[in-house]
C-alpha cells in the first residue's frame, strides 16, 4: 500500500511523466477525462504525486 510506503512509480518516474505530458495540456479546452468522479482526497493525492513527491511523503501529508 502507498501508505505503507510502497512505490507506486519511482520518483524519477512521476517526475518524467508529469514532464513529458503536462506541457501537453491545453488549458484553454476542457476535456471530459473522468477526473471529476474523484474525491476531494484523490484529487489532493493526485497533486501531491504530480509534484513529484514519494508515496512516502504523500501519506505523510495532513489532510
């Protein structure tokens, strides 16, 4: 579990994917990508791991 500090993708890893596909976004269109149906807390874990933190410091975090 990510909680338990397990990796869910190294940090090398999230940094390259936030990397390579954040550049891509087009923030003027609005794009229907199922993000909405997450919760409040899935989508503060969501930027959390876009910032390229840990699991570790992730589950670390107050909520």
């Amino acid at each position: 579990m990510i909680a338990d500090g397990e990796l869910l993708f190294a940090p090398g890893v999230t940094r390259r994917l936030v990397e390579t596909f954040a550049h891509r976004a087009d923030p003027t269109r609005r794009r229907t990508t199922g993000l909405d149906a997450l919760t409040d807390r899935e989508t503060h874990v969501l930027h959390l791991v876009g910032q390229g933190l840990t699991n570790e410091d992730v589950a670390a975090r107050p909520w």
